[in-house]
C-alpha cells in the first residue's frame, strides 16, 4: 500500500474543502432533528471530499453525511467528516475542522484534520509519526490522572438520563481539568500535539474520531474503542501514552 499516496490524497482534499468551507457565508440549516444540526455547508464540503478521493481510489467511504459508499469490510475505506463542530461553524465559532481518515478493517491507518480557520493542517501515519503544518507533534508525558486533562462531549446518540449521565460524571472526576471543545476531532487533535491529555466520549459516531485516534497512535498515544449503541458508535478513548491508558483502565474503567 503507498500510504504517502493516500496522505496527500487526503491532505488535498480536506484542503480543497477547507477552501470552500472558509469562503462560505451561508450557514444555512439542512436538517435539524432533537440535538443535531446539518447545514448545506456539511453536504458541500463532503461532495469535494468525495469526488476528490473516489477520482484517485477505488475504496469504499464511511461518511457523515451520505453513510456507507460500497461494502466496508477488512479492507481499506476512508472516514470522512466533512465538517466537525457543524454547530460551532454555524454560530461562528473557531473551533470546527475537516477530518479524513484511512482504516484498514478495525485499524486506523492514517489520519487527516484540517483547521481550516487557522489553516492548520495536522496528519500522521499510524507508526511513522505526526506534523502539523510540517513540524512533528507528539503526545505528552504526564503519567498521572489527577495532573491530566480531560477532552469529552455530550454526543447526539449518547444516553442522557440521569443514571448515565451521573455514572460518567465519576468516571471523569479523576481529572484536573475538563474541557468540551465542541468537536470531537480538533479534541483528538489536542491529544496527539500535547495540549490536553486524554479524550473520552462515548456512543460517539466514527466519522468524528476516525482521524483523530490515527493521528494519537501516530503521535506516540494509546487509544480504546468499545462498540457503542448503533452500528458506527463507538465509546472512544484516547491517552496521551500507556501510563495514563493503564492508569484510568484498572483505577476508573473496571470500578
Ligand atoms: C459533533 C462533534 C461534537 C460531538 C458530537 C458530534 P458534528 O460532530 O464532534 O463534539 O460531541 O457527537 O456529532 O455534528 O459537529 O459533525
Ligand atoms: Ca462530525
């Protein structure tokens, strides 16, 4: 397989995307349905995404917007998110990217996300590391909970009642600070550069975290992904390293 290929491949095309979206001054709402909005932009952005990677690869593509494009099986297939944070663009807000990744069956392989607002573009390969903007980025050290910071969200499919909502609540009480970004990839992202240290969300969809838990491995991070309520959620977890994974594992998880 050329992975190089298949990053530049992807870089340009959450490039070409990231153009658009940034020259786009009608937020205008497609679909709003209970906790979730979908604009006209998210369809756009994803038919560059699309056609940009189907011209050059016969694969199959998991995306936000359209699903499932051809039979995804053990092979190769792209992730894309076309916008993450739909909810932040639309209000304005800095904070939302365009995320592609490339998975081998239940391996993530590489990962693209493009902030495109401050025009950062981070990728990595899974095993031969991660930039962004061409300058490599790696995961932190800190090794205990209590030092750590937290990234999560509260997801569209995730289980709001109060038992569940309490029960994660503890869960995440370990850590120093918590922090809700609004975007699940940019958070990831955060994992894999060094500026928070772990990312925990659960039943949240693939096509968010797909890039991001590529560029963690890549990063020198840990990750764990558990099947979540529909077929493409997952509970994803992401560390900064192996201390912190075992740490929050054996200390909070198995409790
Ligand atoms: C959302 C963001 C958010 C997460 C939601 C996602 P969208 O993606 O990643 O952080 O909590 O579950 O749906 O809707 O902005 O593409
Ligand atoms: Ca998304």
């Amino acid at each position: 397989m050329q992975k190089e290929k298949y990053l530049q491949d992807a870089k340009t095309a959450a490039k070409e995307a990231g153009k658009y979206l940034i020259g786009e001054t009608l937020k205008e709402i497609n679909v709003e349905q209970d906790k979730d909005i979908k604009l006209y932009a998210d369809k756009n952005s994803e038919k560059i995404i699309i056609d940009y990677l189907k011209a050059r690869h016969d694969i199959p593509i998991l995306t936000e917007e359209s699903g499932e494009l051809g039979d995804i099986g053990e092979g190769l297939y792209w992730v894309v998110d076309p916008i993450d944070g739909t909810y932040n663009f639309f209000k304005g807000l800095d904070l939302c990217c365009v995320s592609i990744a490339l998975w081998k069956g239940s391996d993530p392989v590489l990962g693209v996300i493009y902030e495109f607002k401050n025009d950062r573009l981070y990728y990595g390969i899974v095993g031969e590391g991660a930039w962004c903007n061409g300058k490599s980025i790696s995961t932190s050290e800190i090794a205990e909970l209590g030092k750590a910071s937290l990234a999560t969200g509260f997801p569209v499919y995730r289980d709001y009642s109060d038992h569940a909502l309490t029960t994660f609540m503890d869960s995440v009480q370990c850590f120093k600070k918590i922090r809700m970004f609004g975007t699940a990839a940019t958070s990831i992202v955060y994992v894999a550069s060094g500026k928070i240290d772990v990312y925990i969300e659960e039943d949240i969809m693939l096509w968010d975290v797909a890039a991001g838990v590529a560029l963690v491995l890549a990063a020198g991070g840990a990750v764990k992904l558990e099947q979540g309520s529909k077929k493409w959620t997952r509970k994803t977890m992401c560390f900064a390293n192996d201390k912190l994974k075992e740490k929050y594992l054996n200390e909070i998880f198995s409790n």
